[in-house]
C-alpha cells in the first residue's frame, strides 16, 4: 500500500473504530492462546486416557486366560472326583456282594 492510500484509510477510520478492532484483534488472540492450551490439555488427556484402556485390555485379557484355566482345572478336578465317586462305588457293591 502506499504512504498516501494508509492516509486514505486512516482519515476514513475513525480512532474510535480502530480502538474496537484492535480490542476484538487482543481479544481474538487471546481465545486462539486459550484454545491452544484447552486443545493441549485435551491431547494429554486423551493420551493418558488410550494408556489406560490399553492397560485394561492387557488385564482383561489375563483374566480371561485365568479364567479359562481355572474352568479347565475345574473340570479336570470335577472329572477325578466323578472317578473316586465310581470306585468307591465299585467298592462298597464288591462288600455289599460279599
């Protein structure tokens, strides 16, 4: 722009209006800082938040492997109890016949 077109817009800018618009300009400014630093926080946020989930997707998964060990050992144990059941069956009809 040249020296005389910035005196064109100067004399047709009142200082009041110039005034407003550098307030909404601090103003502006200001909101883009808080901005800036809510979005921050929020990305830690996040960040800490996906940790977490991982962290309980690496625990959930352990208890589901225990999970199913434990059932198998339940059924492993229900099995040789159902065994001695039969035998000691078998033995007291073996005494009852005698």
């Amino acid at each position: 722009m040249s020296l005389k077109s910035v005196e064109e817009v100067s004399a047709e800018v009142p200082a009041e209006d110039f005034k407003a618009l550098e307030d909404k300009v601090y103003r502006t400014i200001e909101l883009y800082k808080a901005a800036k630093d809510a979005r921050a926080v929020a990305e830690r946020d996040v960040k800490r938040l996906r940790e977490q989930i991982e962290e309980r997707e690496e625990e959930n998964e352990a208890m589901r492997r225990e999970l199913v060990q434990l059932r198998k050992d339940r059924e492993e144990i229900r099995g040789r109890v159902e065994k001695m059941l039969s035998q000691m069956e078998s033995l007291a009809d073996e005494k009852a016949a005698s």
